[in-house]
C-alpha cells in the first residue's frame, strides 16, 4: 500500500515536471553543442561588454582611487550602479537621484541642482561624474557611451 | 573550457587542503570511528573548508595573504603523513571506494562538467559574493573599512564569507581574478551533495531506487536553476544534508558518538554560507537537544551548541562592534501580511513548473507513514524539513522591502529548496524497511 501510494505520488511528480524538463534539457544540449566558446564565455558574463570598456575608459582617465559620483533621474533600476560599482572596486561609488530613497534603495536622495552636486562632489572630493543622461548643455563630456539601457557619460571635476 | 580545466585544478587543490585540515581536525578529537567512505571524505572536506574559510577571513583582517595558508596545510599535511602516520594510515584504509559509487562519482562527473559550463552569474552570484570574493582579494583594501563604509550598504555587508572565502582562495592560487574560474563551485557542491543522498539512500534501498532518489533530486527544476545561477542555496543545502543525516544515523546508532560529532561541526557551518542559515542553525541546534538522549546527554549537546555557535556569536559582534547594516530585515513585526504569505505558500505549492507537487508528495508520504513518526530518527528527520519550511515564510513578516512580496517572490522558495536534499532522503528511508539495512 505504501509502495503504491508513493508510486502514483512519484508519477504526478514527473508527469507534472516532463514539459519543462524538456525543453530545459533540449536547450541546455543546444547552449553546449551549438556555441562556440566566445558566445559561450560572452553568455555567462552578466556585465554587458559596454560597461566593461567604458569602466575602462573611467580608470583611464581617472587618477588614483578617489570617490566617483553616479547620477540618476527617477524610475532606476541600479543594475549599471552594481555593475560599475563591481568593475571599479575599490573605487568607492555614491550614488544619487531625487527619487525618494525606501528603505532598501541605494541611492542618495538629492535634488539634482547644480548646488546639490556642488555639495557632494566638493563632501567626497570627487573627480569622476558619471551619469545615465547629458548633465548641462554647457558641459562637455570626457566620454559618452551608448548601450542597450541607455547612454553613460563622464564628466569630469578637476 | 580552458576556464573549467583551470578551475577544475584550483578547486582539486583547495578541497585536497580542506579534506587535509578535516582529517587533522578530526583526529585530534580524536575520533576514530568513521563512516562510509563516501560519508568520510564529504565530512572532512566540509569540516576543513568551514576551518579554512575562518582562518583566512581573520587572516585577511589582518592583511595576512592567504597564500601563508596554504603552506601552512602542506606542513599540517607532512604533520599528518609522519607524526600520526599509523593513525591516518588506519582510517585511509577504510576509503576504499565502491564499485558502485565509483559509477555514481562518474555519472555526477560527467554532470559537473555540464553544470560548470553552463553556469551563468544572477545579481546574486556577481554583487553579492564575487564582490566580497574581489574585496578579500584586494589585500591593499581593508576589511574592516568596507564593513563600515555605508556606500556599500548595497553589496549587503552582512552576509557571511563562506562562500567568498572559496573564489578568494582560488583567485589566490591562480594569481589574479578571474570570475569564470569559479563557476565550478556551485556544480562542484551539487555533486557532493548527490553522491551523500545516493550513499545515505543506498543503506535502506538497492542500487536501482537509490539512482532513482539522486535522478529526483537531480531534475527538480529549481535544483537545476539554483545549481547553474551561482546562488549559494546548494552550499547550504549540503551542508544541512550532512548535518541533519549523520545526525539521523546517531540516533539510529547511539554508540556511533562520532556521528553527532561530525553533525555538529558541519551544522556549524550554516549561518557562515547564507545569512538565513542562522535561522537553520538554530532550529538545528533546538532539534538536536530535543533528540538527544541516549548516546550523548542533553548537556552535552548544549556545550557543543554553545561551543560551535562561537564563531556565529563572533561574526555578529564582529558585524556589531564595525557598524555594518543588514539591510533585508527590520525589527517591525507586519502581522497584516500573514494571509498574503499564506496565500502565496500555496500557490508555491502548487506551481507545477517548479515542482512545487514535491512538496504535496512529501506531505501524502508522512501522512501515509505517520506510524513510523515514532521512531525517534525518523521523527527528528521529519521535523528537520517540516520546522524550516514552517518557519521560512513566517521571516517575510519582518521583511524591509516594499514590496516585500518581491522579496518573497525572489528568495521563499530558494530558500525552501535547501530543505530539497533532506526530503528527497526522507521520502526514500519513509518508504524503506528500516530493520533491512545494506552494509
């Protein structure tokens, strides 16, 4: 009795699983046959390669390991945050944006005037600027960047 | 491929040294008894790695670069091979493998290779651990000045190094960092945690339904996520297997004290993998008292508790005295969010992509065999699933984030997935003649 009770329970289970299981493994065949190692390698990365060389650029044109200041308007989402914070450690990055912080928001809730950034650059002794839109028409990037999420730009303070 | 081979040879070399710092651990408590061979290696690796871990996370506070650790095991090695050498020589005769586990061993080879290749990093397995794994690495930057910087309240300075300290040390053998070289662990874990569930099995069932138990456990969907996706939930998972079992097997042989040993330096490692698994850590330790009888009394169960929560209580004031912030859950208690919670365990239940039916199959199983609930290792195996997965859910009422249900959504049933190798092994002793035992 318990042998067949356990038998039918272990039937719905796979019987419930099969779809996904197939096309899980049918895919999993194909990620390891079809690709070659670059696509392989570029797959498992989770930083796009854009962050990666304009994290470059940044430690190019930056000078030691001072603060770099990230700059947001509302509605992000903190992925290019993480991941510049990963690439550039340890480099210490603020971040900040007006949208108002929760308690498990990252950033710095500053309206973004010119007064307000003053502030901060001048708090952390920051060289570096980097921010996810053009900050004033009047200032000109170090460097721009165009990828998928948007476009990143560097300014610097000195 | 190149990146596999190469992590493939670090790991070789780290969990050679952990089994090493096991093996001494183990015989200076001097403990001689020792179980199946395949029980034996798992319990000196995970023993070893959780002393490394300790050792080079304290010598990295001090700016001590952990390559001294490595020659220190070397020495410990040739210590072990000369001074004790009647005594290691005795208890490496009883590693002989199997015919048996040496076909399983393959087949989950064969799954390490696959699993380490297609392994991907989620936020998890990049900003959380590889990030600390970077900062440890980083012998220029000091530790405590990350743990007290608020900048990085984001990298969730709280949760422990186990897991880090396991990239750090392979960064460190290899000269620079290289994330890649480390998808291995996590594959690396699974197996082990596949060759325990197989071996544990093989005691009560033939070779046929304990293939068929590690086959289960293999293709539950979750599993096979959490394997690839770099979450450190299959660490904790084995490590609670190990811990929970050889526990079981005590109970089941109160003259085999060595067990209750070895259970209780493992379980010790819990809170240092995940930071929920302090929350295991104790229901573990609670479980153990409660059990503890015959064999071991329950005063000493409660000295080994208080000895092996040290570190735990070290970490914690150590987290205090710095000033990092845990950031996932507060102190308000949210007694409004219970029927959401409830509500969203049952579709969890339900959800058949994920194998959420297991959990259905598990209950009807202890319903059909509550008899056999009194038998002391079967109730205390029982509880060891049953009380987390109770308990688990009942966290989010103190979750920070708004929407907490997001942060239900993201980690439940991750974190139910540690209790997975512990019912997968419940469901086959639940169903075995526990009088015919296999040698």
């Amino acid at each position: 009795m318990r042998l067949l009770v356990f038998t039918i329970g272990l039937c719905i289970v796979i019987v419930s699983f099969l779809p996904y299981s197939i096309s899980d493994i049918s895919g999993y065949t194909s990620s390891l046959f079809l690709q070659n190692e670059e696509t392989m390698g570029l797959r498992r990365k989770i930083i796009s390669q854009d962050v990666i060389d304009f994290s470059a650029t940044i430690e190019k044109n930056q000078t030691g390991e001072t603060p770099i200041l990230f700059i947001t308007g509302e509605g992000n989402n903190g992925k290019t945050f993480f991941e510049l914070s990963y690439l550039l450690f340890p480099r210490t990055i603020y971040w900040i944006s007006p949208s108002p912080k929760g308690p498990i928001s990252w950033w710095n809730e500053v309206p973004l005037r010119n007064h307000d950034i003053d502030q901060f650059v001048r708090r952390y002794s920051i060289q570096t600027i980097v921010t996810e839109g053009a900050m004033d028409e009047t200032l000109k990037p170090i460097a721009t960047f165009s990828f998928q999420r948007g476009n990143l730009y560097q300014y610097s303070t000195l | 491929m190149n990146e596999l081979i190469i992590g493939t040879i670090l790991l070789g070399v780290v969990v050679t040294c952990s089994v090493a710092i096991g093996l001494l651990v183990w015989i200076q408590l001097r403990q001689t008894s020792i179980p199946h061979p395949v029980f034996g290696v798992i319990s000196y690796f995970l023993i070893g790695s959780l002393v490394l871990s300790w050792i080079s996370f304290i010598m990295r506070i001090l700016s001590i670069p952990v390559i001294w650790l490595f020659a220190c095991v070397l020495i410990a090695g040739v210590y072990l091979l000369t001074f004790i050498r009647k005594r290691t020589m005795k208890l490496l005769k009883h590693l002989k493998p199997g015919r048996e586990i040496v076909v399983v061993g393959l087949c989950l080879f064969v799954l390490y290779v696959l699993l380490s290749l297609k392994t991907t990093m989620v936020s998890d397995g990049l900003f959380w651990w590889a990030f600390k794994a970077k900062l440890l690495y980083q012998q220029q930057y000091p530790l405590t000045r990350y743990f007290s910087e608020p900048s990085y309240l984001w990298s969730h300075q709280d949760y422990p190094m186990y897991f880090p300290t396991i990239q750090y040390w392979m960064y460190t053998l290899y000269g620079r960092l290289s994330e890649p070289i480390t998808f291995n662990i996590i594959p690396w874990y699974l197996t082990l945690t596949g060759l325990w569930i197989f071996g544990f099995v093989r005691r009560y069932h033939g070779f046929f339904a304990s293939m068929v138990c590690l086959v289960i456990f293999l293709f539950i969907p979750k599993i096979q996520e959490i394997s690839v996706l770099h979450y450190a939930d299959v660490i904790v998972g084995l490590f609670y297997v190990v811990a929970v079992t050889t526990y079981f097997l005590f109970l089941e042989n109160p003259a085999h004290k060595s067990y209750a040993y070895i259970s209780f330096l493992i379980g010790s490692g819990l809170f240092w993998i995940k930071k929920e698994g302090v929350i295991l850590f104790a229901l573990y330790l609670f479980l153990s008292f409660i059990f503890a009888g015959k064999g071991i009394s329950r005063k000493t169960v409660g000295l080994w508790g208080l000895i092996i929560a040290l570190p735990n209580i070290f970490w914690y004031c150590f987290l205090q005295k710095i000033g990092a912030k845990g950031v996932d859950f507060g102190v308000i208690f949210h007694s409004d969010r219970i029927w959401e919670i409830l509500a969203y365990v049952r579709r969890l239940v339900k959800y058949a992509p994920y194998w959420g039916y297991f959990w259905l199959l598990f209950g009807i199983v202890l319903v059909v065999t509550a008899r056999r609930l009194r038998e002391k290792p079967y109730a205390y195996v029982t509880l060891a699933v049953c009380l987390p997965m109770a308990v688990y859910p009942l966290l989010f009422l103190f979750s920070s984030w708004e929407p907490y249900t997001e942060h239900m959504r993201t980690s439940l049933d991750r974190l139910w997935m540690q209790m997975i190798p512990v019912a997968c092994v419940v469901l086959f002793y639940a169903v075995s003649d526990a009088s015919k035992k296999h040698s």
